[in-house]
C-alpha cells in the first residue's frame, strides 16, 4: 500500500499559525483575540492590508468581501457607512474583552459589566422597584446623600467611555435617559457607529436590576428585525453642565441610521408647532366640525413598501412571541429604520415594557402608549386591568399597519402627531370602548 498522502498543515486564519481569534472587522480593519495573553491587538487600519492578509477576501471562507462600487453613489454619508458595515462583524464578547485592555485601570480585576455582580434575572422576569430620587429625569441632580451604597464598587467600569468612544450628537431623550450616537475607536482607528443609552440609576440595586431587563432579554434574543445589544457597563456620568457625576447604565445598541416608522410616515408634518395644532383642534371640535385630515408632508407609502415594514415588524414580534415574550409597548417609535445602501428595514427596539407571555401584569395602568394598546388592557377586570397578551401585540401591529396606511389612528382623540397633547381619559374611554 502506498505511503498515506501527508496531511496538509491548514490555519483558519492565514495571516497567523496560532490560535489568535477575529473579535471584530469592519471594512479593512480587524481586531484579534490573543488566548494566551489575553489581550486584543490592531491589525490594521481602513487605509491599508492587514498583516501579508488579503482584505478582499473574508479570512474564513475566502469570500470576496470588498467591491469596487462608487462611493459616490450614496445619497448620504449614513448610506456610505451602512454599506461599508455590511461585512462587519462583532464578537459578542468583543467590548467585554476591551475592558481588560484600559491602561492603568484597575479593570483587571473588576468585571467588564454589572451584569457579573447582580443576581441574574429569571427569564422574562419583569421585576419592578421604586424609582430612586434622581434617576427619572437625566437633568435631575442626585439626592445629596446619594452614595453607591446600594450598587458595588466594583461593578463599575470607570473611564471606559471615554476610552472607546467618541460622542458625536444626540439622537434621543426621555424621560428616563438619554440615547447618543457614538463612533467607536481603538488606537485612534475607526471601527463603527453605535447607539448609546445612558440613564442615570441613582444608587438603588434593585432599579438597576429593573433597567437591566431589556439588556439581558435581548442579548438573549437575535434577529434581522430585532435591534441587536452589544454591551452594557455601569460608569459615573456627569449628566448636566454644572451637576455633580452620578452613577449611571450605559447600554450599547445597534445603530439604525434612518429613524423610525413615526417619523419616517409623518415627514415633514413635525415640523408643525404641537400648540398651534392643538389650539386648532379644539377650535375645530367647539364648533361641532370633524378633525381635519394630517397631511403626510408628501410621505404616502405605497403598497409595496408598507408590505415590507409589516413583514419585517412581523418577523421581529415572531421570534420575541415564540421564545415567550410579549412586547406591550409596539407602536411605530419602537420600529427603527436601517438603509444599508440597497433597501430599506425595520428593527423592533425599547424591550423595557417587555414581559414573559405567562406572567402576570402589574395592575397599575401605566404599560404602554394607549393609542396603540388594544381595547382589552385598558379595561378593568375585577380589581385591575386586563392582560397583555400575543394577540394585544397583534392588535399593536394592526394600528402600525393602520398608521403606515392613513398617516393616523382610527380615533378622534388620539394626536399622531404628539401624543403628549392627547386628553388620556378621553382617549382611554375610546379606545375601551373600540369595535373596529
């Protein structure tokens, strides 16, 4: 018999014969995992090859992975980085691993997030605390005998923002925190666009564990139509110009670089002053007249395109309702739009609401927008409310659906525009009493 053939010696990464591992590549550059030293390393930068490796091709599958498309084509600089991120790839360990990595810090020993120190949540736990003195409003001040007696020292990550990321605008407030829009640099090389929320937790644990809830459900959860967590670490934040750092989460997320559905189907009818609006409706509703039709600024979706939204939202809500989960607070807001420089898709976001399909709800009144729940929850059942249920998530999808068609809801009370200038005991008795 003749002599075996010798087996041939083969690496998975080529640039290399050792068992370092790619944590992240976007464009030209990658960062690769050492096991053994435990430390990641720059293998280049977008302006040049990597190492003797070949950028044109993925260093797994051989794959072309760059194209010779015209930058120019992009209506947008969004549209320009949305396709350069079309290959990219994080680990998801990658921004843990980066927390051993800041010099002269003591994140050696300290755990890369919060989520190390605090009990982990059962799944679709929804456990509710009492909102500390200072973490609902992101300008509030902390109270003056707040200490970080309730949250661990060593739960916090200091300096790892500022680190890692650099804060270019805001994209979001409410009434809990702040989402920003950051670039993501490692020795002075960009590596990516993300969204970041920050929200002040004051010192109480079990806030903290409160907030932690739409992190932990969606690093469980993966999908196209689901907007994707990165990371999440705690670090004192100084919040307003002139207060005093307090402790706050920082949560990294996916960046969706086109807004969302809200937005997206009102166009320029924003740009309306809400209080001349809603002199106007009451106006119109003294003299016994019919609200006057919103004008969608010149944005009517046509069939096709309200199609795809629905299948996207649709396949999101799937995945969330098949691993037991009910979203309670889906409404356009909530439904983020991505152009990667081809089409257009949704990404379901804001799990904070978010519930396990057999838990029992909170009897307070207060889960959800009202001009999108279903009639069925805002309805008194004995001593509280009804359930939040899949099928109220389905009716939430219907009133989308509604909204992408006709630019508003089927109720006279419900302001598409702001909902903050909607009469909510009206609205409430209306949609009650809704039939279809």
């Amino acid at each position: 018999m003749a002599d075996a053939e010798p087996q041939r010696q083969m690496s998975l990464v080529p640039y290399t014969f050792d068992s370092q591992e790619i944590v992240l590549r976007r464009g030209n550059a990658i960062v690769v995992f050492d096991p053994e030293s435990r430390q990641l390393s720059l293998r280049g930068n977008p302006q040049t090859a990597i190492g003797g490796l070949d950028l044109h091709q993925c260093p797994y599958c051989h794959r072309p992975i760059n194209d010779d498309t015209d930058p120019h084509q992009y209506e947008s600089e969004d549209e320009a980085a949305a396709s350069q991120n079309q290959n990219a790839f994080v680990n998801p360990d990658y921004f843990r691993m980066l927390a051993h990595s800041i010099p002269n810090s003591a994140a050696t020993s300290r755990p890369a997030s919060p989520l190390k120190q605090l009990p982990d949540l059962p799944p679709g736990s929804s456990k509710k605390a009492d909102t500390p003195t200072g973490a609902e409003f992101v300008g509030s001040a902390p109270s003056p005998s707040t200490t970080n007696q309730g949250i661990k020292d060593d739960s916090f990550l200091p300096n790892y923002f500022k680190h890692f990321f650099v804060e270019k605008r805001e994209l979001g407030r409410g009434g809990r925190g702040v989402v920003l829009l950051v670039e993501h640099f490692l020795d002075k090389v960009f590596l990516g666009e993300f969204a970041c929320k920050r929200i002040p937790v004051g010192n109480d644990h079990g806030w903290l564990e409160k907030v932690l809830i739409e992190v932990q459900l969606l690093q469980r959860l993966t999908h196209p139509n689901l907007v994707s967590y990165h990371h999440v670490w705690l670090e004192d934040a100084q919040v307003t110009n002139f207060g005093p750092s307090v402790p706050c989460i920082f949560i990294l997320q996916q960046y969706c670089n086109s807004g969302d559905l809200h937005n997206y189907v009102l166009g320029s009818t924003q740009t309306t002053n809400p209080t001349e609006m809603l002199k106007e409706r009451m106006r119109r509703r003294s003299k016994g007249l019919a609200e006057r039709p919103i004008n969608l600024g010149g944005r009517t979706m046509n069939f096709d395109e309200i199609f795809s939204f629905f299948r996207d939202i649709t396949s999101g809500l799937h995945h969330l309702h098949t691993n037991g989960y009910i979203h309670r607070d889906l409404k356009p807001s909530n439904c983020l739009l991505h152009n990667d420089g081809q089409k257009v898709s949704v990404h379901v976001s804001d799990f904070g609401e978010v519930q396990a399909a057999n838990e029992q709800r909170a009897s307070t009144g207060a889960t959800g927008t009202i001009s999108y729940c279903a009639p069925e929850v805002l309805q008194r059942q004995g001593s509280g409310f009804g359930e939040f249920t899949t099928k109220s998530d389905i009716f939430s999808l219907g009133m989308i659906v509604y909204f992408m068609c006709f630019g508003r809801l089927p109720y006279q009370n419900a302001d598409a525009v702001n909902d903050e200038n909607e009469d909510l005991d009206k609205l409430r008795a209306e949609v009650s009493a809704w039939h279809g």
